[in-house]
C-alpha cells in the first residue's frame, strides 16, 4: 500500500486535520472550485448616510488585509451604541429609577447621575 492515490492522500489529510483541511486540500489541488466572494470589494457607503456622525469600527482580519482603526459616518444600531455617563465621561450601563411624580428616569448605574 505504498502508492498515493488522491483519495488515500485526502483521507490522510481528514484523519489527521478534519474536515477544515481536507477542503483546503481540495481547493489548492484544483478539485473544488471557490465562489466569489460578496466582500471580495470594499464596503461602498452612500453619500450622506449618518447625518455626519462618526463612529470608530477596530478592525482586523484576512477579509480587510489589515488591522486598525477605520472612522466611517454611517447609521448604527441602538444594541451597539454606548451611553456615556455625564459624571465621568465613561462608557457605562443604564439603570432606572422613578421620581417624585412616579416617572421614569434613567440613570447612570455606576454614578447614580441622571442621564
């Protein structure tokens, strides 16, 4: 059993580094073809879009071929947006309390400090 055939080397490569690199394996041999990818270009982020706000995106990866900071006016959700405490201008979480009328309030939970 000295003779090498594609499937006892790709069998091989899958005993001993799964299923990630027998695909792998495949690819660079030439027996997968690989899609295009959709991020193949970059984000393109129309004129205008974030009424002029900016915001900070820290970045790095194969996708970008690079690491850093990219500063980009664009619109985010509420879930990814921070709320900075007056007190101290630190990131900080929003906790609640009720006032004398029975409202409402938030409130910085570290400070106390009305938001």
């Amino acid at each position: 059993m000295s003779k090498w055939t594609r499937r006892r080397f790709l069998e091989t490569v899958g005993r001993v580094g799964g299923a990630a690199a027998v695909y792998e394996s495949m690819v660079a041999l030439g027996m997968v073809r690989v899609p295009d990818s959709v991020y193949a270009d970059p984000l393109q982020i129309p004129d205008g879009a974030g009424s002029g706000k900016t915001i900070v995106i820290l970045a790095a990866g194969i996708a970008l071929q690079q690491a850093g900071v990219i500063e980009q006016g664009m619109p985010r959700p509420a879930s990814a947006v921070s709320v900075i405490s007056p007190a101290d201008g630190k990131p900080t979480r929003v906790a609640y309390r009720f006032d004398d009328q029975g409202n409402k309030v938030r409130i910085c939970a570290r400070t106390k400090v009305d938001l």
